[in-house]
C-alpha cells in the first residue's frame, strides 16, 4: 500500500499542487510563509518520489509473488530496481545542483571582476543606507538598471545600479532600490531561486517545476519589496518600480504589474495567514513520514532481512 | 593604494594604449610610486581573472586589454539583462526583469565592435 499513497502523493505535489499554489492569490500576502510553503512542496514531493521508487519494486513482489517465493533472485533483483530507480532521481537532482552551483558561482566572480573595473570611480553617497558587508556600483549605462551580484561566502556582494537609474529615481526612490537589493543579498535569497532553478533544470518537464521556480522568483521579490517599504516607504518603492518598468521598451511585465498592485493595495499578511501557512508547510513533510513511510519501514525491512 | 584602484588604473593604461604594453610600460606611464612588480603581480592578476590578454616578445610579456572598455560594459550589461527566462541561473538578481529584443540586439551589437576601430559594418552595407 506504501507504494501506491507515496505514488500518488509524489503525482499531486508534482502536478496539482505547484498549479493551484502558482495561481493562488493569498501567497502575496505572506510572501515569506508562502515560500517556505514552496520549498516545502518541493522536499515533500522529492521524498515521495524516492519513496514510491524504493517501495514500488516490493510492491509488485507482493502482488505477483507467493510469501514463500519472495526470496534469493526474486528479492534481490526487486532490491536492486528499488535502489536503482531512487538513484536515478537523487543522483539526477545533485548532479544538475552541483554544475548549476558551479556555473553560477564563475559567471557572477567574473562579473563582479568587469563590475569593479568598470564602475564610477567616485564613491556614491547613498546617505548611510548600505550595510556593512554589501557594495554600491554606479555603471555607465543608458538603461536604468538595478540588481545585486551575492559575493563569496564572508566576502562582499555588489548592489549595482546604472547611471541611467541615478537620473530616474528621485533620492527616496532610489533608496528604496537599495533597500530591496540588500534585502535580496542579506536573507541570500539567491540561494532560494537557485534550488528551484537546479529543480526545474533536473526535472523540466512533467512536473510543474517552472512554475513553482517563477512563482517563488516573484514571491522573493514582493519580500524583498517589503523591506524598502518598511525602510523607505510604500510611495517610494512603488514610485521606483514605476519608473523603471516604464522607462524601457520592454515596459510593464506582469510580474511588475502584480507588484505595484500589492503595494498600492497595501497588502499586509495577516499573521494568522502566516502561521496557517507555516504549520502546512511543516505537515506536509512530517504528516507522510510518520503515517506512509515509518510504517512502511517496520514492515518492508524485515522482509529484507533487517531487523 | 587599494587593490582595486591599482586594477582600474592599470587597467585605464591598457585601455589608452595604441598596442600590447610591457610591465615596464605600465609601470612607467602609472606616474606614480609603485614598485616594479607590483605592477607585474596586478598584471597577472588581471591575466588570471581573464581580463587582460598576455603575449610574449622575445624574453618578455606584452600585455593588452582583452576587450575594450565599450565592450566590456556591453557584456556586463548582457549578462546582467540576459539572466532571464531559460538561461536564468541566480547569478544575480535584477530588481526588475526586462530585457527587450531590442535592448539585448544592440548591446550584442556593441560586443561585435572590434577592440581597436570602428565598429563592423553588417554585410557590407554600412547601416544609416
């Protein structure tokens, strides 16, 4: 029976889950319970996912099998599936992790070599703003541009802004901007979207891995928005936010959009919400450990020989 | 002097100059108090990060930019704008994601320019 609720349970946090979680309207206003609802949804259905592999091989000795004969070449060829099959999709997920961790650790050393090479050469006062530990760049650029490059461990990461954006952004603004990009680099949020990117990349189709890799891009970004209002205020981060989508001939995306409506609708999480969305969050990694796996365990082992 | 400064103003040398430098030549166009081989030690530094580009003359190394300063800051800002979409990998974070067609075309545009010159004409008819 393991086999078959891990199974199911695996399908529905893969498909149906992550689909309805993306269109949800109530995230966004408890964008930091929502993303630990997120990377809840996805441990809980990579577990499940193991699970039904390493449970499913037992499974079908059971069913085709008499009690007697689930023994020698039998039980071993059923191990051996279950070890291969759980393998696979660990090894699948690491593998991608680690190149992608890689990768992204060389690309951003070589952009933050051009970025202090390349900025302005004065110092920008941002008026005390800037915490310790974190960088500003001003860039030349016809673009108005802002974002953060995350640093070493221990070393210092680089909010950067263009030219262009010091012209557009009034001083609250642009205060506000900062805010949001230390936000980013302080609760390394870079660290979240890399976990979902590794997921999406190791398993793009079949399962809603994009959407749960762009929901939670936004949902990092409301968060992130949440500490320039906190710091500056709602006016200024919505005023920056405008002024940078309207500026460019890409010019309002949706996930600009659906940001300057929460801000606009001062949108607040209600701390019921929240806690609510944390205790899913807990449940839904422990609920099927101790009801599908432990006493899946305690049968299937012995079987096995291990007691 | 920081590091970082004593890199950018190497750096703006090599930018400068008409051809490939020798240490010596940094060291003596810097116009400034700095030993011999530090110079040597930034520029190898900067060879290392794949920044500069290292030839030898006879005994000694020449060293250029590996790309100009105009290409250097189109790169920057591809990299910055690209990183969406599929090649998104949370190398950085940009506070509002937007890179039209339009924008990525003309900063690749800029990295086609040659590192000395004018740019490229597209197919042998210079654009109007």
């Amino acid at each position: 029976m393991a086999s078959v609720w891990l199974t199911g349970l695996a399908l529905v946090l893969a498909g149906p889950v992550p689909a309805l979680l993306a269109r949800a309207r109530w995230t966004r206003s408890v964008p930091r319970a929502a993303i630990v609802l997120w990377q809840s949804v996805a441990v809980a259905a990579v577990l499940a996912a193991v699970g039904s592999a390493l449970a499913a091989p037992e499974a079908l000795l059971r069913v085709f099998l008499h009690p007697e004969e689930r023994t020698g070449i039998a039980l071993a060829i059923a191990v051996g599936a279950a070890a291969v099959l759980a393998g696979l999709i660990v090894v699948r997920l690491v593998v991608v992790l680690v190149l992608l961790a890689v990768r992204t650790r060389v690309r951003r050393a070589r952009h933050r070599d051009m970025i202090d090479l390349l900025a302005r050469a004065e110092e920008f006062d941002a008026g005390g703003t800037l915490r310790a530990g974190i960088v500003l760049r001003v860039l030349d650029g016809a673009v108005p541009f802002a974002y953060c490059v995350p640093g070493r461990v221990g070393r210092e990461g680089r909010v950067v802004v263009t030219g262009a954006a010091l012209e557009t952004l009034c001083p609250r603004e642009l205060r506000a901007v900062i805010a949001h990009e230390q936000a980013h680099l302080a609760a390394r949020h870079d660290l979240v979207r890399e976990g979902f990117t590794a997921l999406h990349r190791a398993f793009p189709v079949v399962v809603r891995s994009r959407e749960a890799r762009d929901a939670v891009a936004l949902l990092l970004e409301m968060l992130a928005d949440d500490a320039g209002r906190r710091r500056v205020g709602d006016d200024a981060m919505a005023g920056a936010l405008d002024a940078f989508a309207s500026s460019g001939r890409a010019g309002y995306g949706s996930d600009v959009v659906e940001r300057l409506d929460r801000i606009r609708a001062c949108v607040h999480g209600g701390r019921a919400l929240a806690v609510g969305t944390y205790l899913a969050a807990v449940a839904l990694v422990v609920v099927p450990t101790v009801t599908i796996v432990i006493p899946w365990l305690t049968d299937a082992l012995p079987t096995v020989g291990v007691r | 002097m920081a590091l970082g400064e004593l890199e950018r103003a190497v750096m703006a040398q090599l930018w400068s100059a008409e051809e490939p430098l020798t240490v010596r030549d940094v060291h003596d166009r810097l116009e400034r108090e700095l030993a011999y081989t530090t110079v040597m030690t930034v520029l190898g530094r900067l060879a290392k990060k794949g920044l500069v580009r290292q030839e030898r003359d006879g005994k000694a190394y020449r060293y250029a930019a590996a790309s100009s300063r105009e290409q250097m800051a189109a790169e920057l800002m591809l990299d910055a704008l690209g990183d969406v979409g599929e090649d998104r990998t949370a190398a950085l974070v940009a506070f509002v994601d937007r890179v039209g067609p339009e924008e990525a075309a003309t900063l690749r545009r800029a990295l086609d320019t040659p590192a000395h010159g004018t740019p490229r004409p597209a197919g042998g008819s210079p654009e109007s």
